[in-house]
C-alpha cells in the first residue's frame, strides 16, 4: 500500500444507527474514498460485544467477527462477518489499507461466574487496599457457547484477569483486585489513581503466559482472517506496556514489519508519551494527544491564543515519524469521555495545518468529514480540498513562519517527483493578515493563486523566490502555482 503523503480515516463515530450497514456502507464507499486522497481507513471493534448496539469496545469474543449466534445476535452493530470480508476486499481494491480497532485491556459480558479471592481498592489509589483479602463471586467465566471451539478452544477464567467490578455475591461494584500468586496491578501502565491499569469490566492480566500465547494468536490470525494491514491499539496507557512490545515483535514476526501500529494514549503531555515510545522500542505511533489540545485551547480562546505556540509539544514535532495527527475523534467529540471538541470556526485550520505540514500521518474524523448522528457535517468541502492539496502540493522542505501572535504559516518547497509540488499556507485568528514567504528563487516570475476560494487576488513571485501571500480574518489560506 502506498503511504506516501498518506491519510488514515477514522470511519464512524459513537451515534452510529445499530442497523448493521456500517461495512456495507464502507464497501459502497471505498472509490470515493480513493478519489478523494485516502489511503487507509481504521474501522471500529469489529467483533462481538456483549450486546449488538454496542460500539465495540466492551468486548466478549474477539473470535467471533459477527458470524456466531451469541449475545442474542450474530451481527455485531456494524454487519456479518462476510460483510466485512466482503468490505475488506474492496478497500484493497482501491488501494486502501485497513486497520481494525483492537481492544485487549478488558472483557465484558461474561458467560458464568467463578468464586476466588480479592480486595477492593481505592478507585483514587488502586495501591490501596480498602478491605483484607475475601471470597467474592465475579462475572470472570467465558466458554462462548454459540462459537463451540471454532478457530480457538481457549477459556477464559478469573485468574486470566487481574482485577473485576462487581461482586455478584453482594451486588456491589467497586474495583476489586483478583488475588494470585505473582498476581498484582501491572507496573508499566500510566501512574494515575496510583496505577490506571484497571480501566473497566475485567481487567485482562496481560503477564499471564496463557493470556500472551492466546492473543498473540488471535492478533495474527485475525490479520490473516481479514487481511488487515495494521491496527489501532485501546486503551494502551492501562496495558502492561512490554505486552505490548511482545505483541507487535510476535505480530510482525508472522506479518511482516511493515504490519502498522497506532495506539491511543490519551495524555497531553509530551514526556510522558516520548517515555512511553522509548518503553516499547518505538514499535508503533501514537496520537498527537498534545497537538489535539492545543488547537482545542486554540479554538476557544479565539484571537487570545498566541499562534506561534500552536505546534509547542506535538509529538509530531518531536517524534515526526511515530506521530498521528487528528482534529477530532470519537473520544473527543461532544458527549463522550474525553471531551474536547474543536470549535468548528476553527477545524478548517486545524485540517489544513495537519494536512499541509511535513511531518505526522494525520487521521480525518467520520463525523468531521460526513457528520454526526445523521447531520451533514460544513467541512466536508474544505477536507476534500485539503486531501487534494495534499497529494498534488504538499511534498518537499517546509519553511516556518511561526513569528505573529495572530497569523502564522508555512511554505513546502516542493521536490523534483511531483511537478508543480510546493505551497503556502497561512491562517489566522485574528484580524485578515499577509506574510512574506520566500518558496525559492526557481519561482521568481509565476503567478500563485488562493485554492479555497477565500481570496480572489494573486500573487506573482518576485526575484529573489517571495511572495507576499495574504489570508482572510479567523480562516486559512493556501497558494499554489497556476497552470
């Protein structure tokens, strides 16, 4: 698959219909998103839940990929399993490459509960134990009963599992830490509430041996299931992270290297994610969590925000090649956990800056690009533009001119491979502004023009390689060569 100057589409959001259409509807989509500039779609959770409307992520049976009666459906929330064969296929049709939501930290729904031993714990100190060890009854057991043994006879039981929320026996939730020999809370996960390795429902324990050998073969044999060519890891920051090392390494082993690996770590500081990269050996990227708050911060502070911070701390700065950057996501958008969702005045700046700069593989939102919970999305236009911009414009040394509270911008200076290749881009948060850019003195004498169609001027670049390129007030503007 060609990755050069790449864009990944995250393809839903959390108000999808439980209708069972999303992977026939990806299948019926895939020219279009060729046409368009994308060049690899990450799906949702594509496996069985523990009831169909939900999205994915409380997980029951990773084998079963919508094609066993379990949980009162065979479906999941987004189609069959020859659905999404069916839709794989397609993509790869048109070159798109296919990366599946994959969700190892926890399990839900179980089949039968099981008697053993535990401790609560402060949900603000997960270190600190509020009761003495006792017997509890927790939902740990699963047998999956509608698959009967197909593609793994694997059963899960309580000591697979480091800690649960409910015990059965008195109806109490709470976080209870399951008792074992060599069993405790993982040391390499995110230190918040003392240790944040428990997120929710059972807590899979990711040092069990049998744990390891069972979902690394089911990591390679759904990529072989499916022809996947890559995945996005949940929840990484409450996983055992040298699992996740050993998971990619046996991944990669049986795939090939170049099998592909983004995982969320939600945290917006900068030296814990570079941490966290040196920890697993720099085997995957992760979302630019930092750059996401700062055009967050950006977008509401209006023209109070100083644009020569916009990129401080983005890990696509710092670890340009490890780097994911996005707008929003399903995480971040209205009504969800992590809400943080940018002020739409600014999400044509925000897409521009990460669809035009050098560095970062950047990830377009579902409900950016068509909309949320039905209702057409205004930036459709502006992302079909930048896409585009993207694969003809955007190639070759970008130049910075970060040096204005308000308007800030940057130059590509094109390469030899693509003719014609090279841009400015500006934007603002203020009042309209302008900016001498220099883009290289082989361009003295063209003319350039504004292709969002915010500006009607043109620009004709001097001797010495500068244009003095303007931009509309609170908006972006991008200049290319004319024909």
């Amino acid at each position: 698959m060609n990755m050069e100057n790449g864009a990944m589409m995250q393809y839903f959001e959390w108000n999808l219909p439980n209708d069972g259409n999303l992977w026939k509807q990806i299948k019926a989509d895939s020219k279009h998103l060729h046409d368009i500039g994308v060049t690899a779609v990450w799906i949702p959770p594509a496996y069985k839940a523990d009831e169909q409307q939900d999205e994915g992520y409380a997980t029951y049976d990773l084998f079963d990929l919508g094609e066993f009666e379990q949980k009162g459906t065979v479906r999941t929330k987004y189609g069959t399993k020859k659905e999404l064969t069916e839709m794989v296929k397609e993509l790869h049709k048109y070159q798109i490459s296919v990366y599946l939501d994959t969700v190892l930290n926890h399990k839900t729904g179980a089949d039968f509960t099981e008697k053993f031993m535990a401790q609560e714990v402060d949900p603000q100190d997960r270190n600190h134990m509020l009761t003495e060890p006792y017997e509890i009854q927790g939902w740990t057991g699963y047998n999956f009963p509608g698959r009967k043994d197909a593609y793994s006879d694997f059963k899960w039981h309580y000591y697979h599992f480091s800690g649960t929320e409910m015990d059965d026996a008195q109806r109490k939730t709470g976080i209870y830490r399951i008792l074992g020999e060599n069993k405790y809370w993982s040391e390499n996960v995110d230190s918040e509430n003392g240790n944040y390795d428990f997120l929710l429902g059972n807590d899979i324990d990711l040092k069990h041996p049998e744990v390891i050998k069972e979902l690394n073969k089911w990591g390679i044999w759904v990529a072989k299931e499916l022809g996947l060519n890559g995945i996005r890891m949940d929840a990484i920051k409450h996983m055992d992270a040298q699992f996740i090392k050993q998971f990619l390494e046996a991944l990669r082993a049986e795939l090939g290297e170049d099998y592909y690996a983004v995982g969320e770590y939600w945290n917006g500081d900068l030296d814990t994610l570079d941490s966290y990269l040196d920890s697993v050996g720099n085997k995957l990227n992760l979302f630019d969590v930092p750059l996401h708050y700062n055009m967050f911060g950006a977008s509401q502070s209006g023209k109070e925000f100083d644009m020569q911070k916009i990129l401080d701390n983005a890990l696509a700065v710092n670890r340009p090649t490890l780097a994911v950057t996005f707008v929003d996501n399903h995480d971040s958008q209205r009504g969800s956990s992590l809400e943080s969702q940018i002020e739409d005045w600014f999400k044509p700046l925000a897409y521009g800056l990460i669809l035009l700069m050098k560095d970062g593989y950047p990830c377009i939102f579902y409900g950016d690009y068509y909309g949320i919970s039905g209702k057409k999305s205004p930036h459709r236009l502006i992302i079909e533009i930048l896409l585009d911009a993207r694969k003809k414009y955007a190639y070759g040394d970008m130049d910075m001119y970060f040096d204005h509270p308000s308007t800030v911008g940057f130059v590509r200076k094109g390469d030899e491979e693509h003719p014609n290749s090279g841009l400015a881009f500006l934007m603002s948060n203020g009042e309209a502004g302008n900016k001498v850019m220099n883009i290289g003195e082989e361009h003295k004498g063209e003319v350039w023009y504004e292709i969002t169609g915010n500006i009607k001027d043109e620009v004709t670049i001097d001797e010495k390689g500068n244009g003095n390129f303007t931009v509309s007030a609170r908006n972006l503007a991008v200049w290319i060569k004319k024909a």
